[in-house]
C-alpha cells in the first residue's frame, strides 16, 4: 500500500512535468544523421522537439542499463557457481547425515546424547 502512494506521490507530478514539457516544445525539427550534407541530408527524420528529445532519453537509459548489465556479468556468474556449490555441498550434508549411523531414537530426558557423555576424570 505504501508503495502504491509512494509510486503515485512520484509518477504524477513527473506525469504532469513531461506533458508540460511536450506543450512548450511542439515545434517541429529535423534531425539529420548525414554529417556530409547539411542542405540536403541523405538521412533525416522531421518530428516534434520533445518526441526527439523523449526517444533520446529512453535511447540513453537502455544503453546505460545495458553497459551496467554488461558490467555485472562477473557477479551474476560468480552468484550461479556459489549457488551450485551451495546445493553440491547441501546433498552431501544430507548423505552424511542420512547415512552417518543414527539410530533415529530420541534420547531420553535427562540423558546426555551418546557424543556429548563425559568420561569421569581420572587421578
């Protein structure tokens, strides 16, 4: 519940931000990717200001999260090898425990377990 009015607390004023911004910057512009020809371009596209600036911006936050995901490669393979070894070593805890001789009785109250029994001190 906290989440969901914390998320809304946030999204609508940046709702209100971005649709502000789209009214101020309607004007249409050219984006040309032909460095050789400035009058007439070989590759261009003609659109509204905050549509070119809004694609840009989810351009750069999927190349950020690619270069991030890229860099945590080491990690998320070191996690998957630990993991593995984790559950190796889990089935070897449970054979030695399943197969190490117990006799599967509870001990009786009052009574030390067989391995903690103390011998009486000799002098």
């Amino acid at each position: 519940m906290l989440r969901k009015i914390v998320a809304a607390l946030i999204l609508a004023p940046l709702a209100v931000i971005i649709v502000a911004f789209a009214v101020a910057n309607r004007q249409i512009v050219t984006m040309s990717l032909d460095p050789f020809s400035g009058s007439e371009p070989a590759a261009s596209v003609t659109l509204p200001l905050f549509v070119l600036i809004i694609l840009l911006l989810i351009v750069g936050v999927l190349i950020g999260g690619v270069a991030a995901w890229l860099r945590q490669g080491k990690w998320r393979r070191n996690a998957r090898r630990l993991e593995h070894e984790v559950h190796h070593l889990r089935q070897k805890v449970d054979a030695l425990e399943g197969g190490a001789g117990h006799s599967g009785t509870i001990p009786q109250e009052g009574t030390p377990p067989e391995r903690l029994r103390l011998r009486p001190p000799t002098y």
